[in-house]
C-alpha cells in the first residue's frame, strides 16, 4: 500500500475531488431494523427500539465520587491521569485500541486493517465553533490525533451519530476520500462533497472489507445538527448506531453514544458474548434534566450492567477525560471516578481496562 502526505491528499482534493459527487449507498439486510414513525408529524423520522422509560438495574445515590489513589488529578477530579497497575485477560483477539480522547478511537484489526470511530479532532465544525467560543462556552482540549502516515493508511471510517462531537466535517476533509466510510441510515447528506465513498446502514446490516466483517447494531440515543438551537427542527431525521467488527471469530463492539435499555441484550442474543466492549460512561449528570441525559448516556452502573448482558471479555470505558466536552458531567474525570466505585460497589465480574488519552492496549 502506498503512504501519501495529507498535504498531498488536501491537494489532490483542491485540484480533483472537492467538486465530486459523493457515492452513497444503503446496504440491506433480510432482518436489518428501520425504526421510523410511520404516521402523523414524526413519520419518516427514527426512534429507538426500546422508546419509552427504562428500568435501571443500579443507581449510585450518596457518595458517588471518592477519590481514588489510582487517579492523580491537578486539582479535584480534573486534568487527571490514570496511574493504576492493570492486569489484561487473555483474550487473544490481536485488536489494538487506541483512545484518541471522548468518543475517538483508532482501531488496529487481528488482520491488519485500520479503522477509525467517531474521529474528532477538534471541537465544533466552523461557524459554530467561532460562536461557542465568544459566548465563553466550555472549550475543549485537543486530544490525541494521528499522523500523517497513519491518516494516509486508514481503511474505514464509521460514525455513530451526527452531534458534533462524534463528527466534524473539517476532519473528514482531513482524512480525505480513500477510506470506506460508514454511516447510520440519513447521514450521507451532512458530508462535506469531495467524491467520498459512504454507506449507510440499518441496525443489524453487515459489510465486509476483505474478513473484516462490520455489522451496524443499535444504540438508544437520538440526533439532531443545527447552526442555532430551535432555529429549525431536525431532530432524528438522521439515524444512530453501535458497532461491531468480526474477524478470525474475535470480536470488537463501539457502542456509540447510548443510554441503558434492551437492546444491549439483543446484541449478544443476537451476536453471542463479546470480546472487546467500547462503551461510554459520561454525560449522564444535568442538575436541571438529568432524567434526559441518563435517558440517551449510560451512567458508569449502566455501562457495567450492559458489560455485563453483553458478556464483556473486557471493557474499555471511553466519555471523560481531559479532552472531553464535559457536557452532562462534573468534572473532566468524575465519571471515571464513579466508575471506579461502583466497579467495586456492584462486585463486577468484568474485566476493566483503563486508557487516557492517545495510550493504546493490545488485546
């Protein structure tokens, strides 16, 4: 395979690909999922599996933060690193991970294959980041991003949803139009146009690059993208969705933003126990409408209880952080804390594996 320079790629796409049509296609599947309203002002618009109020097995009430000596902070759970001895079970599956910071991962398959989830790199796509940081919104810290070589060896692309912090059009720009870029059902049409190779996909549809086998599972979450809030409505036009990748029989599942329900249990009915488990554990807390937020962003209880249904080998939570938005949390770290409590607090049999930012693990 040949390695060529992000300068050479933006330039290839000033010259050639800027102006070129987008391929988009929608892959199929006998038994994929197409949750959509079909009658009155919602038809056409997409709904969880499992929409209405969700029982939740374990909630942290008193004493949910205590420091932990694993964890070493500037100041009171903020600008923290994780410092703790950690033991890998033997999976054997020959994924790497690397946590790029919140919701980004570079994935590094048993075969060799290099794909990227949620890739942000910086805050909000412009204007809306210009505008965030004149109203003194929370402004974010770059996380870890990849080099030159490896943005010109990326295979595949996949996106959960379209809120900003999951997608940047400025980084697909960046990434350029040679990788397979993989979407839920809708989002095609929020890329920037430069001749991309996307598909959108149903809940439990499947693809392959080469033995990489990629099925689109649910999360419970919703969508929405606009300029100014209420300015207009386009809230779950766009689709939303887990990941999981298959390979030599071992497993890797992304869950995407997602809040607790059902569907975690489908899953594993529907794909047996899995190996390697991404999955958030942030943006739960809201003093005025925290209900909504432990609604579509699974606390670190339901995280681990979702671990668990899904019969986790290993989890490998991902949400706080010092690059994180800090949106729906009390501190760049306070979910990794509560995590760490109620880890021992619920006696979980999962095994946990810990990253910051830009580290990577071997499993």
């Amino acid at each position: 395979m040949k390695v060529y320079g992000v300068g050479l790629i933006i330039a290839s796409c000033l010259l050639a690909a800027c102006g070129t049509p987008n391929q988009v296609t929608q892959i199929t599947a006998p038994d994929a999922v197409i949750a959509q309203y079909k009658e009155g002002d919602r038809a056409g618009r997409y709904h969880n599996v499992y929409p209405k109020k969700q029982n939740y097995p374990t909630t942290c009430e008193t004493d949910c933060y205590p420091a932990h000596p694993d964890l070493l902070c500037e100041t009171s759970a903020e600008n923290c690193q994780y410092q703790g001895r950690q033991t890998l079970p033997q999976l054997n599956t020959n994924y790497t991970v690397r946590w790029l910071g919140h919701a980004s991962f570079s994935i590094n398959t048993p075969n060799g294959q290099h794909i990227l989830f949620d890739p942000v790199k910086a805050q909000f796509d412009s204007p809306v980041d210009i505008a965030f940081k004149l109203t003194g919104g929370i402004y974010r810290q770059p996380g870890a991003w990849l080099n030159e070589q490896e943005l010109a060896g990326i295979d595949a692309v996949m996106y959960s949803h379209i809120h900003y912090d999951h997608f940047n059009k400025a980084d697909i720009e960046l990434i350029g139009n040679k990788p397979y870029y993989l979407t839920p059902l809708g989002m095609a049409d929020n890329f920037p146009t430069g001749g991309f190779n996307i598909s959108e996909m149903p809940w439990y549809s499947k693809t392959n690059i080469d033995d990489l086998t990629i099925h689109a599972v649910p999360a419970h979450h919703f969508s929405n993208r606009v300029l100014i809030p209420y300015i207009y409505n386009d809230d779950n036009k766009d689709s939303w969705n887990g990941w999981l990748l298959e390979q030599n029989g071992k497993t890797l599942f992304f869950a995407g933003d997602t809040g607790y329900s059902k569907h975690f249990q489908d899953i594993q009915q529907k794909y047996g126990d899995i190996d390697v488990c991404l999955i958030p554990i942030a943006s739960y807390y809201h003093k005025e409408n925290g209900k909504w937020y432990r609604y579509v962003h699974t606390t670190p209880e339901d995280a681990l209880n979702a671990a668990q249904e899904l019969n986790c080998k290993v989890m490998i939570p991902w949400g706080y952080g010092n690059s994180s938005w800090q949106m729906g949390d009390h501190s760049s770290h306070s979910a990794l804390l509560r995590l760490l409590h109620m880890y021992k607090k619920m006696d979980s049999q999962v095994p946990l594996y810990i990253l910051n930012e830009g580290e990577s693990v071997q499993l």
